[in-house]
C-alpha cells in the first residue's frame, strides 16, 4: 500500500528555489519547459498561464475554472519547480491516489497521506517528507487540524526547513455555506497556514462558484489580494437534454440510450442508494446479450466491493456505472461520453459538477437530467428531515435553518432549471454569473432575451436549442392565477389553486369551501395540468414565488403587480411541437466527425484501425502497471499518434501529452505496434 504514494528517494533540498517572477507578462519559459518535460505539453490552456504565473510570482490566487480545464496543472507545475514541499488540500481520497499515480507515472515525485494508508505508512510517508523524498502532498483537509500533522509542517516551514513554498486547496467552494457541498473541515485551512512560521502562497481551485461563493473563498482562507483567474464556465462540447418522466419511462429510457451506446463509457446518478440497487440490477439484465457489463456504486457497500467497481469503471472494464452522487467526485477518467441523471440534484452546483464528469478529454460528451414531480418531493422531503434539527445551542439551531433555507434556494434554481423552455446552457451560464460567455456569436445572449428568458440565437446544443417550439398566449390564465393566489393569501399548493381554477370538484375544495370563492372554475375548460404549467412559468418569471418545505405554497412574487394592473401586461409560453424531435447526434459520431476533420482524410479507416491496436497496447500496459488506462495515455494522444505516426523518441516527444519520463518508459511499445502496422499495410 505504502509503495503507491511514495515516489523515489532524492536529495535533501534537492532542486533549486525558483526565483520570484513578474505577475504581469507572459509564462515564464521555465514553466514552459517543466510542462513539455513532465506532461508533454507545449503551451498552458486559457487561464493556466496567469494561474502558474501568479503562484511563481509569490501571489496568492483564486483559480475558477470548468471541469477537463486542467486546474491540477495550476499547482502541479509550480511544485515541481520550486523547493520544498508543496501541500495540497483535497477532500477526495480518490482524486489523491489517481493524480499521484499519474504524477509518479510523468516522472514526479509525490505523495498522499489520508485514511487509507496505516499508522505505520504515514508514519514512513512523514518521515520521507521531512528528508526531501516528495515535491508535493495530497493531504485531506481534516489532517490539517491533527497536532502531528501541524507540528511536522511547522518544522517544515521553519528558518532552516525545507520549506512549503504553496498551499493550493482544491475544490475551494466547500469552504462556503452558500455553495453546495460545504464541509466544516475547510473551516481550519486558515488557521493552519496561520500557524506556519513562514507564510506559503496559498491558491484556491474550484469549478463551480457563484459571485458571493468566490468572495467567500477569499474571505474565509484569507487570501491576500489574490490574482482571480476565472476562465469561464462553459463546457461546449457538452450537449445538455432535460425530459420529464414518470418513474418507468425513466428506467426505459435509459436502458434504450445505453444500448444505443454501447460503445461508450457513460455514468448514471441515482438520489438513493435502492434507486441505484434497482436500476442497476434491471439495466445489467437488459444489457446482458450484447455482453456489456454495468457496475454500481453507494456508501451502503462494503469498501472492497465499492473500491472494484470503481476500479472496473476507471479501466473500461465495466463502460456502465449507476451510482449516488458519492460516486466520481475527482476520478479523473477522461473518456465519458455520458452522465445521466435519473433524479434530481440539490442545486445547479451539483448538478454541473457531476454532469461535467462528461468529456473531461474536451471531446463531445452528452448529459441529460430526467425528472418528475417525486424527485422534488423526495429533496424536500430529505431538506426537512435535518437528522439534527430541533436539538443543539441556539447558535447551532439558527446555523441549520440558515442551511436549510440556503438548500431551499438553491433546489429552487434547480426547479427552474427543469422546467425552461429557454437555452438549458444559457440557464446554467447566467446561474453563474457568466454571462460573458453568452454574448460570442451564435450564443442565447447574442440578442435580447424572449418572454421566457432564452435568446433567438440559441447555443445550438442543448435540448431546447435543438427543438421545435410553439409560442402560446396564456395571458388570462396567467393573470386569472395571479389574482387567484392574491385572494387566496398564498395559502395553498400550486395543486390545489390549479383545481380551483380549473372548477374541480374534489372533497377537499368543498370542505374549505374554496368553490365559492372568486375565480373559482374562470378557467374550467384548461387542464389542472396545464394550468399547473402556467404557474410554474409564472414563478420561474418572478410573477409567483414558491414557498419552501416539503408542502410548498404559492404567493405573491416581485412581479405581480404587473399582472393585476398593467392592462398592457401579456404572458406566453413556449410548448414543444406536436411530433418535434430533437436533433440529438451521438457524442461518438461527433467525435469521429472532429478527427476527420482533423486532417485523417483518406486514411480515416486506417487510423481507426491504428486506434484499437494501440487502445490494446495501453490496456496492456495500464493492467501490467496496475495504472488506469488514461494515465499511460489518453485518447486524444493516441489519436495523435495515429495521425503523426513517430519513428522514434524525437517524434514521440512531438505528439501531445508525452513527455520525457513516458517517451523513455513507455515509447518503444508504441513505437513498435505503429512500425507493425505500417509494415502490414
């Protein structure tokens, strides 16, 4: 066990301290080089650059940058040239033990120290540490309050140590209450540094994360006027889909996407573990004659079993994995071609994050949401059933209902979410406050927004972008609602002031008399289910505000006044065409379009074939290592290599994502099943 988290002996102190560097001006070419050298790169993507400029400059920094942005790269350059031992802050035991496996597999030397080594290897790992064995260390943020831990980096950073020259915290959001998966254990981060006798620079990462979160972030680990570096939260080569179905179509609709995909990679959320338990077990059953294999994954497995089923996924063994949302937090597995979700998440955050799980290579990937009305019961269901609420200090009480309201509001973003007509990626954009990202040609905020909040120019890859729509006036409903909900006091559910509306004659309308009240039956001849539609534009729009709770009621929202007094005021919604598909490609024939475009032309078959022969060879390396595939190479390096076809070490150190250490470990395998091929043609 201990053998994979330490990499090889060096000397004490060895490397030398890199100099400070300006914050302004281009990427210093030692950074260049240390990229080539270690990750076979030749230039940083878009806001790497300034990232690994500022830290080598000495400047704290705040680095908000989408999944497959290659945030990692950020701090692992830097701790590779400079001195000392670089920390860094993860709460996923996954992600340690993949980005050190890879960074040992690139020629590094690095090191974790979490739960699952034993007193006796992280006893071995700390000692190694304080000798100068390691560049960089993956540690769990709760280690950071553990007296051991703080006494051997205090001697660490002291006159005369070593030295931690960085401190970078990745998945920097948990140390906010606003975002979506705050963890308390971030709370000591600062403390911790505060301690060091030496200050490091310290660097935050995260993907996800609102105006009020990233201010959070700077507040709450006391970064000092940090360099911001926010690229963008657009992930374009992901195509977004969202339906509404009932608890079986779901099942059945998901089961025809994987067998259409059977040729790729693709995750599937549930929101309990017996959700998991079943879907799985119906999908293998269905799945079994065409020989693909579906794995499972909750916390109510044992350890072993969940560890081989994540193993079996990360080394395509397994293409199909159905899991609750504990599953793929920093599993860095390139190739997925799809995420799902079979219910609804918490908020928006959570629900980019594990959708971005999809095309992390940059490759086209696809992600669909499927909802119904119970997935959004069941989350407020379990907002109300805080296992904590009701006991505690009155501080601590005031501390969960300000969690729980937070929650609220945030599964609220993720309602209307569900139910836009409008761009799905322009929702996500604006949630976030990107709305730069909108306004490039072609982009939903290219032109002023319609009724519903989407742009004529849609982003032409989403579910609503790719389907016909119907533009419906609804104005007397809408206002009929309004005036309804006014009289009502906001009272009721949206269900019940929809039958009211609709004039229905239900037991419950009669006990509380609600049939003689005004605006009882004005829209008889609507649908309660339509009406129902109408109401929840008119609360995604501002006109109504949904209550929270498991039972929410419906009242007055900012926007009402214009519905009960303009007399100009007129209300549509966009429904889908009778018999409109959407014109939904699959991510595989995308990705084949791109390398043919690519320039593999007339020898587009002979790549493909060059492709699994040497797809072969990397699974053969990656079982005899006992490494995932990707971290030998990934696709998009293999593809290169098709396309370059190298002859010898020179070559190989041209091609993308190869670097020095895998060009002299790894070449020759390569270099022979490319010249076999050739010599076959």
């Amino acid at each position: 066990m201990a053998a994979n988290s330490m990499g090889g002996r060096a000397l004490r102190g060895a490397g030398p301290k890199a100099a400070p560097i300006p914050s302004s001006g281009p990427v210093p070419p030692a950074a260049l080089d240390t990229l080539h050298r270690y990750f076979g790169y030749d230039s940083f993507r878009p806001g790497q650059d300034r990232m690994v400029s500022a830290i080598l400059a000495g400047r704290d920094a705040l680095g908000v940058m989408p999944t497959g942005a290659g945030k990692s790269i950020c701090y692992q350059v830097p701790a590779l040239m400079l001195g000392g031992l670089t920390l860094v802050v993860s709460p996923l035991v996954s992600l340690m033990g993949d980005q050190v496996r890879a960074l040992k597999a690139a020629g590094a030397r690095p090191a974790y120290l979490n739960s699952s080594l034993t007193p006796a290897q992280q006893n071995t790992v700390l000692k190694r540490a304080s000798e100068g064995w390691y560049q960089i260390m993956y540690v769990a943020p709760e280690r950071l309050g553990d007296p051991r831990f703080i006494a051997f980096a205090q001697a660490l950073a002291a006159p005369g140590g070593l030295g931690i020259p960085l401190v970078a915290v990745d998945e920097a959001h948990c140390v906010s209450q606003w975002g979506q998966d705050f963890r308390p254990s971030y709370l000591g981060i600062s403390e911790f540094i505060a301690s060091l006798p030496t200050r490091p620079v310290v660097a935050a990462f995260t993907a996800t994360a609102t105006d009020r979160v990233r201010a959070d972030i700077v507040g709450m680990l006391g970064l000092t006027h940090p360099a911001s570096v926010v690229t963008g939260f657009d992930r374009a080569n992901l195509y977004f889909g969202v339906e509404e179905l009932g608890d079986k179509a779901k099942a059945a609709w998901i089961a025809r996407y994987a067998r259409g995909h059977a040729d790729q990679s693709g995750i599937i959320y549930c929101s309990t573990r017996r959700a998991v338990d079943e879907l799985s077990a119906s999908l293998a059953l269905e799945l079994m004659p065409l020989g693909i294999s579906v794995g499972r994954y909750h916390a109510g497995m044992a350890d072993a079993d969940r560890r081989a089923s994540q193993e079996a996924f990360i080394e395509d063994r397994v293409p199909i994995m159905v899991a609750t949302n504990a599953f793929g937090m920093g599993i860095d597995k390139p190739n997925v071609r799809y995420v799902i979700h079979n219910n609804v998440p918490e908020s928006i955050e959570a629900y980019y994050q594990e959708a971005g799980r999809a095309g992390r290579d940059g490759d086209p990937a696809s992600c669909h949401l499927l909802w119904n009305g119970n997935d959004f019961r069941l989350r407020r269901f379990l907002i109300d059933r805080d296992p904590n609420d009701g006991s505690g200090p009155e501080d601590a009480a005031e501390q969960r209902e300000f969690s729980r309201q937070n929650r609220y509001r945030l599964l609220a973003q993720m309602e209307g979410y569900c139910q836009t007509t409008g761009c799905l990626r322009a929702y996500i954009l604006r949630y976030f406050g990107d709305e730069g990202a909108l306004g490039v040609a072609g982009s939903p905020a290219a032109a002023d927004a319609d009724a519903d909040g989407a742009a004529p120019h849609g982003c032409g890859n989403c579910g609503s972008c790719l389907t016909s729509f119907e533009v419906e006036d609804v104005t007397v409903a809408a206002r009929a609602a309004v005036r309804l909900v006014q009289r009502l006091n906001g009272r009721f559910g949206k269900s019940l002031v929809a039958d009211v509306l609709h004039g229905a004659n239900t037991e419950r309308i009669r006990q509380m008399r609600l049939d003689e009240a005004p605006g009882y039956g004005d829209l008889a001849d609507v649908p309660s289910a339509q009406i129902k539609g109408v109401i929840d534009q008119l609360v995604g729009r501002g006109y109504l505000m949904q209550g929270q709770g498991q039972y929410p009621t419906v009242g007055l929202g900012p926007l009402a006044v214009q519905a009960l007094t303009d007399e100009g005021f007129s209300f549509s919604v966009r429904r889908r065409s009778r018999g409109a598909s959407q014109r939904v490609r699959r991510a595989v024939d995308l990705v084949r379009d791109g390398e043919a475009a690519g320039g593999l032309g007339a020898s587009h078959e002979d790549d493909a074939e060059l492709f699994e022969r040497l797809r072969e060879v990397r699974t053969e390396i990656a079982r005899d290592r006992q490494w995932a595939p990707y971290m030998v190479f990934s696709d998009k390096t293999l593809r290169a290599l098709c396309r370059q076809r190298p002859h010898d070490r020179e070559g190989l150190l041209a091609v993308s994502g190869i670097g020095e250490k895998k060009a002299d470990d790894l070449g020759e395998r390569f270099l022979a099943e490319i010249a076999a091929f050739e010599g076959a043609r």
